[in-house]
C-alpha cells in the first residue's frame, strides 16, 4: 500500500479497528498510513486467517466490483512484499482452475470466456497443456484455465507484516481485550466499543472482525447478513513438489455460492513442502469439530485431481470460520451507522481483497476528517 497524506484535523481518540486478521491488519497498515492514530483489538491468534490457505487469486472471482477489488488489492500486496517474499512465502506464481470432466470444462469455458471480456489475464487449456505445467494431474483432467498473474502467499505471515508495518507507524495492538458491543451516543454516532475491561471511545471504528462481524453490527443496529461458515483444510507434507502453484477444482465457485454442506478441491504448496488441502464449507454454527467422514471426502476428491494426494500423511486438520455474506460480497466503507466502517463479509476471499479493501477504508475513514 502506498505512503499517503491526510490532510484535515488528527483526531483526539484513535481510529479504532476490530479485528487483527488479514483484513484488520491492512486496515490498520493503510489508516497509519494515511497518519491517523490507531488502535486495533482483536487476537491474531483467534482470526480466520490463521487456518487460511494463502491463494491471491483473480481468476476465482465473479466479473465486477469484486473481480476489480481482486486485481487491485493483488496489485498493492505484490509492492508490500517486494523484498520480503521468502518472510512472506509470496509468489507470483499462476493459478490452475482444473476440470474432471465434460460438464466441470463447460461450465470453466463459459468463466474463462466472462473473465476474458472483463480483462483478466486468463488463458484456456486443454487437458494435455494443464499437464505440462502441472505433471501430477490426473489423466482424467479434460481442461483448466490458467492465470499468471496469480500469487500464493503465507496469510499468517502477511497478515503479521500488516500489523508490523502499522505498529511502526505508531498504531497500538492489544490482543487479548475482545471487544463485546458497539457502542452510539444519543444522536446515533458510533462512540466507541464496550469491552470486558469497560468503555473505549473512538474517532472511528473499523469493523474487521471477519465471521464476528454480524454478531457485533446488531448492537448497533445494523443487519449486514453475515454468519460463519465452517471451513476444513488438511496439512501435510508428502516429501516431495505435487503442484508449483494453487489448483483449485471446476466446482469451487458452485460449492461457495451452495447452501449446504459444499466439498471442493483447492491446494497449495508452499516453498518449504508443506501442502495446505481443502476444503469444505457448511453452516453448522460454532461447530469446530469436522466428522472424519467429511476428511476423507476432501481428500478422496483431491485424488480425483491429482492422485498423489491420497498417498500423503495429513497430520493437521485446520478449521476455520469464513465470513459468509448472504449479498454475496463484502461490506467496504461507510454505512448507515455514522463514524462506523465496514470491512466485513468477505467469505473465502479475505487474503485477496484485504489490501485493496484497506485502501478503499482508509480513504473513507480520511474523509470523515476533512475540513
């Protein structure tokens, strides 16, 4: 994100931001960026973006504002890391959409054809090309749709780098004080959060609490239709290179915009070997205990992309709650409560749109201290 000026009057209280995962950590960069003092609460150790995989993809995107945040906010995060892509395990590396059969290539032709006439760098290949880049793919993938201009990315890592780069600026963390209400004055204002330790007021709040996030705009009185929806990754490292970049499977997108429990293939291997396996998405609440059943349906459907895969040791199961938004894609900015401002409902795609949404927040939160 690049070094900015504000202009118009610092204020007494800090901008304060909710929330220290990817999204709430390039908030805070971006608003002590911009000079505004800031304090963040939340626990980095507790966000979704600690059992994240770390794909910063484009060609996963649906055509529109979110595609436009996806080619901006990779963009800003190519610049963050220049110089710190072994601290950060970012690379530009391309992305692999794969299909297993007839219907999954027709459907990932008809995308490849929408992202192509949006501008996105997106390229089709048949079976046999996919295999080229990819030499483990099974026999039985038909077709996929590469972009190059794709990244992968440790989001713990990146995410911790936010907060860094924000704390030497001047911003404050404090990691271990859950903020628990919203708190407005009599006129409606967001004056600040309610937390164990009693009142902070703020110049502004930020509301980067990820799968939190609706629980805590109904105390201010705002519906944002934003509940978690549980996520599995498996981690394991099979000894040797299975793919060079992120694959996902033909049925990613069906299974996100799904309304039950949705299994689709996505990896990632980062540079130290380590392959990061998904995934699921169910509503089930706070659940955070998978069945074993569900396991060994993402890795059986694994196999049937890359065989490989079944014979690895899957020694973590991670498990993690997206932001899912019943509109379909985030919240950025101002909104209807004055002196509050979104950063919320990214589902599966916070790593991707947090840089570009910190700017848009920041650029927002600026505004309200002008003149």
């Amino acid at each position: 994100m690049s070094r900015s000026t504000r202009s118009g009057p610092v204020p007494a209280a800090p901008v304060l931001v909710v929330g220290a995962g990817a999204v709430g950590a390039a908030c805070a960069s971006a608003l002590a960026r911009a000079g505004l003092p800031v304090l963040v609460l939340g626990r980095s150790d507790r966000s979704t973006t600690r059992v994240s995989g770390g794909h910063l993809l484009r060609q996963s995107k649906v055509p529109g504002r979110v595609l436009a945040l996806a080619q901006r906010s990779l963009e800003l995060v190519r610049r963050f890391a220049a110089g710190r892509e072994t601290e950060l395990a970012y690379q530009q590396c391309g992305s692999l959409i794969v299909a297993a059969d007839a219907a999954e290539a027709m459907r990932l032709s008809l995308r490849v054809e929408a992202l192509q006439a949006a501008g996105a760098a997106v390229e089709w290949l048949d079976g046999e090309q996919a295999r080229l880049l990819e030499p483990e793919l099974a026999p039985t993938v038909t077709a996929a749709s590469y972009c190059p201009e794709d990244a992968q990315v440790d989001p713990a890592a990146l995410a911790a780098a936010w907060l860094r780069d924000a704390t030497d600026r001047g911003a404050r963390v404090v990691g271990h004080l859950p903020v628990e209400e919203l708190v407005c004055d009599r006129s409606g204002r967001l004056a600040g959060v309610a937390t164990r330790s009693g009142f902070q007021p703020a110049a502004a709040v930020v509301l980067a609490a990820g799968p939190w996030s609706g629980e805590l705009a109904r105390t201010a009185g705002l519906e944002l239709g934003i509940r978690p929806r549980r996520g599995v990754l498996l981690v394991g490292k099979p000894g040797r290179p299975l793919t060079s970049r992120p694959l996902l499977g033909g049925g990613y997108l069906e299974a996100r915009y799904g309304s039950g429990v949705e299994v689709a293939f996505s990896l990632q291997q980062h540079p130290d070997g380590t392959c990061i396996l998904g995934g699921c998405r169910e509503f089930v609440a706070w659940d955070s205990d998978p069945s074993p059943q569900l396991t060994e349906e993402i890795v059986r459907l694994g196999s049937c992309y890359l065989p490989a895969l079944s014979e690895v040791s899957w020694t973590e199961v991670r498990v993690g709650f997206r932001p899912w938004c019943e509109r379909g894609e985030p919240w950025i900015g101002a909104c209807a409560v004055p002196g509050l401002f979104l950063a919320c409902g990214h589902e599966g795609d916070g790593i991707s749109l947090a840089a570009a949404t910190a700017e848009r927040v920041a650029a927002a939160v600026t505004r309200q201290f002008r003149g």
